[in-house]
C-alpha cells in the first residue's frame, strides 16, 4: 500500500507501556480479581461455545458484563517513529475520510471512532480487553482496540502477511463501527437475545460478514479516491479474509469442522462478502440479512 503520504489520524490512543498488563483488574460490585488463570479458562470456554470472552468473564466473576473500576490511562498519541503505528493512524484516517463521504451521500453524519493501542489487557466500556482475543470492536465506547502483536500473528501463525491484510483488519472493525452507527448492531443483538444457539451464531456470521463486506466497500472507495493500492494487496486481503473463517481455525484448533457453530463465516464466505464490497464500492451491496445464502 502507498501510504507515506497519507494523513495520520487524530482518534489514535496510545496505551502501551501505560503499566496496566500485568496481574489482575479489579471488577465493580466487590467481586475481586480475575486472574491470568480464570482469563485463560474464558478465552478456551468462548472459542469452544461461541460464546463472547467478555461474557464469560461476567460469568465467571459472578455478575453480569464486568464493570471495571481501574480507569484508563490518559490518551495520547503514537510516537512517530513507531512505523506500524503510524500505519495503523494512516488507514483509520483513510476510513474516517470514506466514511464521512459515504454517510454524506446518504444525508447521514458520521462519527469517527476512537482507535485504542494497548498491549496485555486493557480497560474497556464491554468489558476487560484482551490481547488474547484479537483486535475487536467495543460499541460502549465506540472504540476500536488492537494490540499490534497481532499483525506479527496474521504474518507468522496465520500466513497472511502485507500491509493490505493489516489494513483490512482495522477496516473490518471500523466497519462494526459503521454498523453500530446504523443501529444494526443493535438490533442483531436484541433477536439473538431471542433466539436459539444455531439461529443466534446464524445471525452473529451475517454481522460478521456484513463488516467484511463494509471492509471492502472502504478498500475500494480509498484506492479510488487516492490510489493507494498496489499490485497483490487485494491477494493479500483476500488471504486474511481466508485465513480467520471459521472452518480454517476450527480445523487447526480440534481437527473437525461445526458449522452451527461458526460465529464469523467460513473462508470463503468471509472472501466473497469482502470481494462484493470491494468490487461495488457500495455499501448498499452489504445486506447479508436479506441474502438467501452466503
């Protein structure tokens, strides 16, 4: 990706080094502490059930979603000779600069996130963030939180390597931004609430998508606004779409494939959502709800 001349971003959050990864967070309510061991006992517990790790976490604290009384440290900016985190402020510029134009031509006004860098765990408006889980969305805050080791897994463990399969990751979570903006987020949480396990995962695969295919829309959208990509990045991201689907880890994790239990989509379903947008560029082009099949 030819981003060196891009703006940085203003919404970059910088908590590393900030002393908050180690031992255990004190929970609201008197609960005490979570330990390494009970977080590593929730992260296995959500994989294997599709359950949220933050929801296991209240589980297992005794309530309901952790309310967290260690406050998070003050904001700050990247340092701007840390290159990947100068990379990540470039792309969440580039889709605060999408989707301000794509929110105005549909007579909507769109809200930037916030884009937080932490390292070990973090305090979160959903919950204890965990690197564990992976970059993910927290529509409590209306942040984005991603440790950047991760990009070093998508490169090493999961075999995606380039800058346009990083760029696509922070694009998908910006794209659950867009979705929480829109109020379809909520409204998919209150009919899982409603629904069974396989029709709730059903309906979690379809949000899942719905962010890939917002993912693509921006990537199409920003190369054409201000050519940014080159040769084999749209490989690259397709390669990442591919290497997170829910078939792919399953078999690497247990050796046998449930698809009633996928919550994000197989690879290739994850590819082809993130194809349709990249290759209409439209937004309206997303509805997995209304899809007969995905």
């Amino acid at each position: 990706m030819r981003m060196d001349d891009q703006r940085n971003s203003d919404n970059v959050e910088d908590r590393r080094g900030s002393g908050m990864g180690g031992g255990g967070l004190r929970f609201g309510g008197g609960r005490g502490r979570l330990g390494l061991g009970t977080i590593a006992i929730a992260l296995v517990a959500s994989y294997f059930l599709g359950i949220n790790p933050l929801t296991v976490l209240g589980m297992l604290s005794g309530g309901g979603m952790p309310a967290i009384e260690q406050s998070a440290p003050p904001a700050r900016q990247p340092p701007a000779t840390d290159e990947t985190a100068m990379f990540v402020s470039k792309v969440l510029a580039s889709t605060e600069d999408t989707w301000h134009e794509a929110f105005r031509a549909s007579g909507r006004q769109y809200q930037e996130p916030k884009l937080v860098l932490f390292t070990g765990v973090t305090p979160t408006a959903c919950g204890t963030g965990q690197s564990a889980m992976g970059p993910f969305y927290c529509p409590g805050d209306q942040k984005v939180y991603i440790d950047l080791s991760f990009f070093n897994d998508l490169k090493t463990r999961f075999k995606a390597p380039g800058e346009f399969a990083q760029a696509y990751v922070i694009a998908h979570e910006v794209g659950h931004h867009v979705q929480h903006l829109l109020g379809i987020s909520e409204q998919v949480q209150r009919a899982r609430q409603r629904a069974g396990k396989v029709e709730a995962n059903e309906l979690s695969v379809r949000l899942e998508l719905q962010a890939d295919c917002l993912a693509g829309v921006w990537g199409k959208r920003t190369d054409t606004m201000k050519n940014v990509l080159e040769p084999g990045d749209l490989e690259a991201a397709l390669n990442a779409a591919s290497a997170i689907g829910d078939d792919r880890l399953q078999h690497q994790a247990q050796g046998r494939i449930v698809p009633e239990s996928f919550t994000h989509g197989s690879s290739a379903q994850r590819q082809n959502w993130f194809r349709r947008g990249f290759e209409s560029g439209d937004m309206n082009q997303c509805n997995t709800f209304k899809a007969a099949t995905l």
